[in-house]
C-alpha cells in the first residue's frame, strides 16, 4: 500500500461519502491521518465522538459497478487463465473456467464491506486473546456496503520490518505461517490476501493481520483430505498417498502416475513440512523447490494432478507467502 498525507479536500470527500452511507454516526477523519490506499478504497485514520481512535475504509464512488461489469465477463478471465497454462505447462489439467468463477466469486465479495465486516469479526472470534496473531475489532454499527471501521493498529511496516534483528523476523515469520494453517485447519477459513501490506509487525513479535476481503471457506472433508494427503507424504507412504489422491479425484485415473512419482513430487512440495523443523524460509532455497516442480523432474507429475477450482486461492496464497514475502524475513 501507498502511504501519504490526508488533504483538506480529500477529508471534505470522505467525511460527505461516509455520512451517506452510515447517517447519525459522526465520525471525524483526523487531519494527520495517514491514509492507505488499497485497489478499491481508501484507508483513513479517525476519530469518533466517545474519542475511540478508528481506521475507516471508504470505497472509491463507483469502483463497485465498474468491477462488477468486468467480473460479469468471466471468459475474459477464463483467457487470461489459459495463458498462464500454456505458459507454466505444469498446470495443464486446471479447468481455467473453474478457476475464472472462483476468483470471480472471491472478488465479487471484496467489494461488499458487509461481507469483509463478516469474514474479519470471525477471524477476530478466533483469535481474540491469541499471544501472536491479532485482528482488530470490526465496528459494525459505523459499517456499511461502502464503509468498513474497525480499530486501529499501529505497528511496523513490512519494509521496516525487514531490518528488525533475525530472532524477531523469525517470530513474525511463524506468526504468519501458523495463521495461514491453522485458520484454513482449525476453522476452515482461508485469507487469501497476501500483500505484505496487510500485516503490521510489533516489538513482542506479534502480527496484526489486515483486510479480510477475499476470504475462502472450506468444507471439512475438504480440509480434511487435504490434511490427510499431507500426513501420508510425511509418512512417506507411497501407496496410501495414491490411494488418497486417487479417491480425493487428484490423479488422472486414465494416464495416471506411479505412486513412488507422486510421492518424490508431495515430498518436493512440502519441503518445508519434510525436512528438519525448524525449518528455515530462504528465497533461493523456495525459488529452487518452485523451479524443480515446475519444470524439473517432477513436471510430468504435475500435468497428471488435477486441483479443484476451490484450491485456487491457496495455491495463490502459498507462492507468495513461500517464495516472496516470508523468505525474505530471513
């Protein structure tokens, strides 16, 4: 996110767009505040009558229609999609279609404030008392379809963060790693923002977590299966694991994979699971494991795996939480 100086005619703007949409509650926006500026909104720092400090994210006026029009052509994304395939042939088998409506469907919803207010007061239920992992609190009564409050965190950028001392970058980087995990395994609930942006780092080495748009649910069996794939590969069970994968719909029963295959290629992609914990996030190292599924010995593995279009957002999370942002904590 981009950080600047709120101006006088930019307050007038959104003190006027916020009173529409939530009449009787004033609400002040501080003139120092600092404002971010996300795709489809802004950020303000503010303050309400009671003086509870307040963060307030305003929608731009109209970014709701224009996003809804080009979400409405869900082939356009279908082609952008089949780009990427033909680009990375290790992906072959995604339904580009199924992956287009699901990320349509999840960014339908970021631009309803109603249902982020939902998906983040449900992370904060989780993990309200949490000795690392935080979430502000959601003020519904001074939210709406086009305005989010919520209170305000300070903490530390993800830029100043990266020349904080190693055992604190280490803290943050579990932080991050076990809300990913236990969210999607405890709860069922998947973040799939993972724009460094989103988190603010504290000196106790505690993650406040932020924007709660794009918010994935999954059914229980899902997660469960997907556990169960990992259990086996950490189990180094060849057959179990095609076995699983075979019943989980994962494998192309026709031209399928030999089970020792898929098992070299579940160990490469949890590298990070198999190997001595802790295990460390490096980039060259992440950059190596990516490099070696996608066009080393395992592609041919790859093109015979088929993931579900739901599986879109975690696939989406976990290269750049692996191969961008964590790593570079180190």
């Amino acid at each position: 996110m981009t950080s600047y100086v709120l101006g006088p005619e930019d307050q007038i703007t959104v003190r006027v767009f916020a009173a529409n949409d939530i009449p009787n509650k004033p609400v002040q926006i501080d003139n120092d505040g600092t404002v971010t500026l996300p795709m489809i909104g802004q950020v303000h720092a503010a303050t309400l009558a009671d003086g509870r400090r307040v963060a307030v994210k305003v929608q731009y006026p109209g970014v709701g229609d224009a996003i809804r029009a080009d979400l409405a052509n869900t082939e356009l994304l279908a082609t952008f999609f089949q780009l990427v395939v033909t680009a990375m042939p290790g992906l072959s088998r995604m339904d580009v279609r199924a992956m287009a409506r699901e990320v349509s469907d999840r960014i339908g919803e970021e631009i309803d404030y109603r249902i982020e207010a939902a998906n983040q007061q449900e992370f904060a239920d989780l993990y309200r008392g949490h000795p690392f992992i935080r979430v502000p609190e959601v003020l519904h009564e001074y939210s709406s379809r086009r305005v989010l409050t919520t209170e305000l965190s300070d903490g530390v950028r993800y830029a100043k963060a990266l020349t904080a001392e190693q055992a604190l970058r280490d803290a943050w980087g579990e932080a991050i790693t076990r809300f990913l995990s236990a969210s999607l395994i405890v709860r069922g609930v998947f973040n799939a923002d993972p724009h460094p942006g989103n988190y603010l780092f504290h000196p106790d080495g505690s993650v406040t977590f932020l924007d709660f748009g794009c918010v994935k649910r999954f059914t229980r069996a899902y997660v469960d299966e997907l556990v169960q794939s990992v259990r086996l590969t950490l189990a180094q069970d060849a057959a179990g694991l095609h076995n699983h994968m075979n019943l989980s719909g994962y494998l192309d029963l026709v031209d399928g994979v030999e089970p020792t295959d898929l098992l070299s290629f579940m160990t490469a992609t949890y590298s990070y699971l198999v190997q001595a914990q802790p295990y460390a996030f490096t980039p060259q190292h992440m950059a190596d494991t990516w490099r070696v599924a996608m066009a080393g010995p395992h592609r041919r593995v790859m093109r015979k795996v088929s993931a579900p279009a739901e599986q879109t957002m975690i696939i989406r999370i976990d290269g750049v939480r692996i191969i961008a942002f964590v790593p570079r904590l180190r």
